[in-house]
C-alpha cells in the first residue's frame, strides 16, 4: 500500500509499542531499557545526546544495555562521542555506523576502532554542518535527550546548557520521530518551558544528575609567561588596530591569558570599550574580571559552564537569560552567530603546516572539529559590513574595488612554538594527512584551511598572512614566526627581514613590547581563587578546580 | 596595573609577590635583607645529580635546592630554598647533601636560626635509596642543630606543597608556617587513593585535599604555629615572629609533644573529616572554614589558640 503519512504512522506504532512501560508520559529510569527495545528499530538513526558537555549518560547506559537481537545496527548521529558508553555501543553492535562532530576524551579509542573496523564511519562534521544534517539526510528516528527537569505533560527545562536539545528535537519531532528525555527530577511547574511538551513522547526520571564536564574552564595558576607574551602581542598587534569588537575565544590556555590581560595591559593601552565588547563564548570563567571591569557588553553561549550558575543569574545584563533568570544557551544559534556575527576567532591548534593548515589530529588521536571550524571561517555568505571585516578584505586585496571587494573575517592561530612535552606547533606535514592515508579516507581532517587563517601569532612574533602576495611569501611569514622549531630554523633570512620590513612579520619591538615584562602579574586573576572574589563570591568553582 | 618592577623598594616587591608563584630564588631574595644572600655551592660550580643523566632527565646545575646565608632584619640567618617547578623539589643525593650540610653547619656554630622553604613532593624515585638516606640525615642534622640551641625553621607555601619525607623533616622543626595554599603531609592524596582506595580518598576532590592537607586545617590542628597570607612579605614576617617565639629544646619540650600529639589522636581520632575536627574543637559554622578570608582566619586560628609553642 502507498500512502503519503507511513513515517506517521510508524512513529504512531512506536509510541504505542513503548506506552505500556510507564504512567503517561512518565517512565522509572529501571524500564528505560526496555522502552528502548520497543521503540527503537534495527538500524535506526539515532541522536543519543552527547554534547560537549552535558551528557545524556542515564539513557547511553540503557542503550548499551538493550537485547541487541532486537536493537542493533544502529545509525548514530550526534554531536559528541565522549562517554565510554557511547563507543561500547559499537563494541557490543548495537551501533554500526557514525556521524559525529567532537570527540575529545575519546580521541584515542575512536581511532583505535576506526582502525579496528569496529566503527562504520560517515563522517566528522562541525557542529553546524552536522545540525544541517540533521534536516536533510541524517535525520534521527529516535532522539535521546537530558534536561534538567519536565512536568507531567513533558515540558522540558533543560537548564543553563541547553545546548544541542532544541534542534536535535527540532529536528525529530517534526519529521515523525520519538523523543525521549532523561530528567533529573519531574516537577509540578517548569522553571521555564525550553521544549513545549507536544514534542516530547517519553520522561525518563534519572537517579543522578546528568554528567556535565566543565570543559571551559582554565585554570589562571597554569597559564605560562609564554602565553602572557603571546597575549599582549595579539592585543596590541591584532585587537587594537582592527579594533576587534565581536569576537569568539577558542578554549585554551592563550586565550585565557588574552581574556585575563583586557583589565590590566588591555586598560593601560586604553583600549577598554573599543575591542572585545560583544562575544559569541561559553561562560569562560576566566572572563570574569574583565566583565566585572566594565569591558564586556554581550555574551551568547553555545553551553554553559559548572560553577558559573548564580554568576550569570546575576549579570543578565551581559548574559542571555530566560524568565526564571538562568542561563539559555544554543548551540546552533551560538554557532551561526559565531560564523556570521563576529570578525574574529582567535584559538590555539596542535600542529600548523606552511600553508597554514592547521589540525587537531594526531595519527593515534581523532578529536574532531566541534565548532572550530565554523567559527575559523571566512562566512562566504556574509554581507553586512564592519571595520575589522573591511580593513581584512582590503589588506588582502589591496588594488580591488572598494565596493565589490569582499571583507574577511580574522581567523588567528596563537600559540607556543613549542607546545605541551615540548611538541613543535610547526611541522611540514600534518599527521591528518597520514591518517587520511590510512584510513583512506577522501578528506584530511583539516580543522582550520589555510586559505581561512589571516594571522599566526607565536612568542616570536605575528605573522599577517593577509598581506602575503604569493605561496612563498606566505610560507616564509610562517617559518618567520616558528621559532626554533625545525620549520623555524629553515627559514630564508632575507626574505623573512624583507617581510618584517613590510610589516608582514611584527616582532615584539616592533609592537613596543618588551620581553621581560611578559609577567605572571601582569593577569588580573592568578588563580581560580581570584576568580572567586573578582565574581563577588557568585563564581563556584568545581572542586577539583581548588587549592584551598 | 602593576607598576614596573624596578620602580619598586623591595618591601614593596615582597608585598606584591605571591609565595606560592615566585620561584625559590626570588623567594629567598625577597624574603632576605636586600643583597644579603650569599649562596653556597651555586649553581655556577654545577654540582649536579650523578643519578638523572642515567635516565636521560635534564638536570638542573644547583640540583633543585639553594642554601646559603644572608640576614633577616639586620641579623645573621641559613636559609634553604627548594624548587618545587624542578622535579616538584623532590629530594635526591645532591639536593639532600646540601641541606644535610647546612645544618650542620648551623650546628657548629649554634646560635644562627636556619629557614627552610619547603616545596617538595618528597623523595626522587629516580635516586630513591639516595634520597631516603638523605631525609634520614637531615632529620637527625635538624634535631643535633636544635640541641646545638639552633632554631629551625620551616615555611611552606609552595606549589609541590611539603610531602613525603618532606613532611617528616617538617615535623622536626622548632616551628612552621604555613598558607592556605601550602599543604603538610606524609603520604600524597594519589599515594592514598592508589593504596586505599578512592573511597578512602578521592584525591581529584580538591577541597578534600586541603581540608585534610592544606594549610587552614595544619594550622588548626597546631601543626603549624603562624598562618601566613601568600605574599613573600608575609613569610619573611612569619618568619621573624617565629624566631622570637621559639623557646629552648630540651626533654621537657619533647614530652609535652608527644602528650599533644596522644591528646590529639585521642580527642581526633575517629572523625572522618576535617570539618568534624573543627567542629569538636568548638568552631561554628565550621564548614565555612575554607571560604574565611585570611585576617578572618587568622583571628579564629589564634582565638583557638592551639600551638606547640610549649611543646615541639
């Protein structure tokens, strides 16, 4: 028989299949293994939330636990493979094939089960481009969710980190799908209604809270006098005179030392009011002084981060907030806002190759790209003007028209020469092409393109790949920046002096910065403590974050 | 802001400098009269650790340690410094010759104090049977020094805290002082947890780790005698306050600390966290004790007034 409503009809009988397993809507977190078997078919797509920081981990836990005579073959598709269930899953077969974006605890064993062939791979997205996805060809049958709390009816409250869950359920709900939430507790009234009920089939009540990794936060005590001197070389050399103003941070220890000089060097530069005022972010702890100093106008999150709840409660002048005054972050909207809202992202990688590609990935190791990528690129759609985004277009294309020449979006890579265990930032070749080799697979894992990448900032200096005229240039400006690493040491010497003459390669005496004064006490919090009290007592960090 | 360093009278750089990020040599620079350190066995003379190039770890020419002599408000005073950002000052053959002999250099002469920076993990596994020789060699140079009527000093505020033997030779002194983020023990939370179990101590639980550990709880506990805020200032302040305090050495003082020690096993012995501790020992709100601000703290450890003045 044809007809044009069987995906309705399917979902229908799916629902039906699982609604003898509770009260209403209302299942007891014992049954939820068996609400699966019945709603779940063999080789269905599922979205097993999985962010980068909240987990779903109540329902990973009864998936794995499924009869997989009756479960097995399953599509994932989901944005974060970060719990140990969630690659258990292909172990034991209830999972066959993948479509992910980050993996980051689970870097090294994901590559081990490519390798393997445990592990049937799509492939590895960025976060938007997999969202994309989730509406055209990898739409979910089955969406397994966490929130905070739900009514009897099914409304969500999904808390501070609502991340992924209103376009993974966007996405299933209204193409003929099953949505499943695991909750921390069902209450009379929601505090605020994050998904309406009428798309929600099933309430899972969890015994535990659902896990939340505090990804974002960077301890001040382990920032590096490196990482301060690459700081002020990126404030002074690239914020301030591009006036950069709409901004997204990457996570690691440089920027943090960037967001931890605004009130000290960033202030004595006068520069408070004209750059870093509006950031598409995570609530980054170590932001917290610079808000407190009056720097920060806006911030929208992709997530929320541990610890930081009353804080933002308390500041929903710079922060997005719903009616009962708790953060609502968006992941989707996060991401598009960071592509398309902001003239700068600014971020460290592991390894940079003299085109200026730069990755991740290491040959034992697969992390993904997260939102990286989308935030390190060029948004070929975007039209609104702004000054950074002209003054970029125009430095790269100096003899172009004004009124048809494309502005770019700054994309910086900041780091070390040398990085953690004194690995070179710096090589010739990324080891994503040997794995690509390996795994045959038809693209590197490349998490910012070269062609994306405007600046390259090391202790050594900034290098400006906007102004480079030719490949050679090019390659010369990176190893100019490289330092003692063997791509450094290979530099030609003359050519680099001429590009510094240009302004290609600014050095930090050329930025009338001194070395020596790249202090530890130049950061305006040292130590989560600080952090602490800049935050009024509001900032609680998680325990293994303290000294005292 | 800062201003620029050399702007700076050195009482004013060891106001603004954090104990606990300095390295040990500024430690000792600021702690001491300006200029007045003069170093034994520096690093120029490269003295270095017969036992690290044989597992191809880099060594560090005056081997993770520095003593010397120099003068704290005009009078004469051995000082030793560990660095704990060097193998996290743990103690090997060199390093632990160095403090063993300037102890006994104290000895001899009787009547100069000698300050010891703790920062240290404990002992080297890489020369171990070294380094256990070593802490057993100070620990008896540190009590031969105090009969010899040697006061002898212990600061800790350092980033490797004072751990292993560490803590036993700190438990030799003629007195301490500690901050918050100083730690004072024998065995380390990841020792504890790998032995016992996480369920006897989780040692990613941070706040755990300093309410057993930490400086607060050593201080309650009359452990340590001066809670210091982190600045350099504050421990060269500690410091002079505890040369004045400590009184002779001698059997007396010696039975009055065991009768302490027995005293605290019997009334602490059961509880099961610091909080109770304090909680028995009459503080209220005793689970606000980590979040106190210093001058606070301070304040309560003194109202409470547990110390080993009279014993040690």
């Amino acid at each position: 028989m044809t007809g044009w409503q069987n995906n309705r009809a399917a979902r229908d009988e799916r629902i039906a299949a699982g609604a003898g397993f509770g009260h209403g809507k209302v299942v007891q977190a014992r049954d939820a293994t068996r609400l699966l078997e019945a709603v779940i078919r063999p080789g269905d797509r599922v979205c097993l939330e999985g962010d980068n920081q909240k987990q779903a981990d109540l329902l990973s836990r009864a998936l794995l636990a499924v009869d997989i005579s009756r479960v097995n073959d399953l599509h994932m598709v989901q944005s974060g493979v970060v719990l140990s269930e969630h690659l258990d899953l292909f172990d034991r077969g209830v999972a066959k094939r993948l479509d992910y974006a980050y993996s980051g605890p689970q870097s090294a064993r994901i590559a081990r089960m490519l390798f393997g062939g445990k592990i049937e791979l799509g492939a590895v997205h960025t976060y938007l481009e997999l969202f994309a996805r989730y509406f055209i060809d990898l739409t979910p049958h089955v969406a397994l969710v966490a929130a905070v709390s739900a009514d009897r009816e099914g409304n969500l409250y999904t808390g501070p980190n609502t991340e992924d869950t209103p376009t993974v359920v966007e996405a299933t709900a209204f193409k003929d799908g099953v949505v499943i939430a695991q909750v921390n507790e069902i209450v009379e009234t929601v505090p605020r209604v994050d998904i309406p009920a009428d798309r929600v089939h099933f309430i899972v009540k969890a015994d535990q809270p659902f896990f939340v990794e505090p990804l974002f936060t960077r301890d001040p005590a382990a920032i590096t006098e490196g990482q301060v001197l690459t700081a002020m070389l990126a404030i002074k050399g690239i914020y301030a005179p591009y006036g950069v103003q709409r901004l997204n941070h990457g996570i690691g220890f440089s920027t943090a030392a960037i967001e931890l000089l605004l009130p000290t060097f960033g202030e004595r530069l006068g520069l408070k009011g004209r750059i870093a005022t509006h950031f598409a972010l995570n609530p980054h702890p170590a932001l917290i002084p610079a808000i407190e100093s009056g720097w920060v106008r806006q911030i929208h999150s992709f997530g929320s981060e541990v610890g930081m709840d009353d804080y933002i409660r308390a500041r929903s002048d710079v922060y997005f907030t719903g009616p009962d005054g708790s953060l609502r972050s968006n992941r989707a909207f996060c991401q598009a806002a960071g592509l398309y809202a902001c003239d700068m992202f600014i971020g460290s990688t592991l390894q940079i190759d003299l085109q200026g590609n730069s990755s991740t990935v290491t040959t034992s190791r697969i992390a993904g790209f997260g939102g990286a990528p989308n935030m390190g690129a060029d948004a070929r759609g975007r039209r609104h003007p702004s000054v950074p985004w002209l003054k970029a277009g125009a430095e790269a294309d100096p003899d172009g028209a004004a009124l048809l020449r494309r502005g770019r979006k700054l994309v910086v890579q900041i780091g070390e020469t040398f990085g953690d265990k004194n690995v070179p930032l710096f090589v010739e070749n990324l080891d994503a092409m040997e794995l690509a080799e390996k795994l045959n697979l038809e693209l590197a894992p490349i998490m910012i393109y070269g062609d994306d990448v405007t600046h390259i900032v090391t202790e050594e200096g900034v290098a400006n790949l906007l102004l480079c005229r030719t490949a050679q240039e090019r390659e010369q400006a990176i190893r100019g920046v490289a330092g003692y690493t063997e791509v450094g040491r290979r530099r030609d010497h003359g050519m680099v002096e001429r590009l510094r003459e240009r302004g290609v390669i600014r050095r930090p005496e050329d930025l009338g910065i001194n070395v020596l004064d790249a202090d530890r006490s130049l950061l305006a919090a040292r130590s989560i403590k600080d952090l602490v009290r800049w935050s009024g007592g509001l900032y609680a960090p998680p325990s293994k974050f303290r000294n005292w | 802001m800062t201003a620029p360093l050399r702007d700076m009278t050195p009482a004013e750089r060891a106001r603004s400098t954090s104990f606990y990020e300095a390295s040990a040599r500024t430690r000792l620079e600021l702690l001491l009269d300006a200029g007045s350190l003069i170093e034994f066995i520096g690093p120029e003379q490269r003295e270095v650790s017969p036992h690290l190039r044989i597992f191809d770890l880099p060594e560090q020419f005056d081997d993770g340690i520095i003593v010397g002599h120099g003068r704290l408000d005009g009078s004469p005073a051995f000082v030793a410094a560990q660095e704990g950002r060097f193998m996290g000052g743990a103690f090997g053959e060199v390093h632990g010759a160095k403090l063993t002999g300037l102890l006994r250099a104290a000895r001899e002469i009787g009547t100069i104090p000698v300050l010891i920076l703790f920062d240290t993990g404990g002992v080297r596994l890489q020369e171990a049977n070294a380094g256990e020789l070593a802490i057993a060699e100070i620990m008896r140079a540190v009590m031969e020094a105090r009969a010899a009527g040697v006061k002898v000093i212990g600061l800790v505020g350092g980033r490797s805290g004072c751990y292993g033997g560490g803590g036993l030779i700190a438990g030799c002194c003629s007195a301490l002082a500690v901050s918050e983020f100083g730690r004072i023990a024998v065995s380390g939370p990841e020792v504890i947890e790998t032995n016992r179990g996480v369920e006897e101590f989780d040692s990613r639980d941070r706040a755990l780790v300093w309410r057993t550990m930490g400086g607060k709880h050593r201080r309650l506990l009359g452990a340590a005698d001066l809670f210091a805020d982190d600045s350099v200032q504050d421990f060269r302040e500690a410091a002079l306050e505890l040369i004045g305090l400590v009184g002779p050495f001698g059997l007396d003082g010696l039975k009055a600390e065991q009768e302490r020690l027995a005293d605290r096993l019997r009334r602490f012995g059961a509880c099961l966290d610091a909080v109770e501790i304090w909680t028995i020992s009459g503080i209220a709100h005793a689970e606000t004790i980590p979040e106190l601000p210093t001058d606070q703290f301070i304040a309560l450890a003194d109202r409470i007034g547990r110390t080993s003045r009279d014993a040690r």
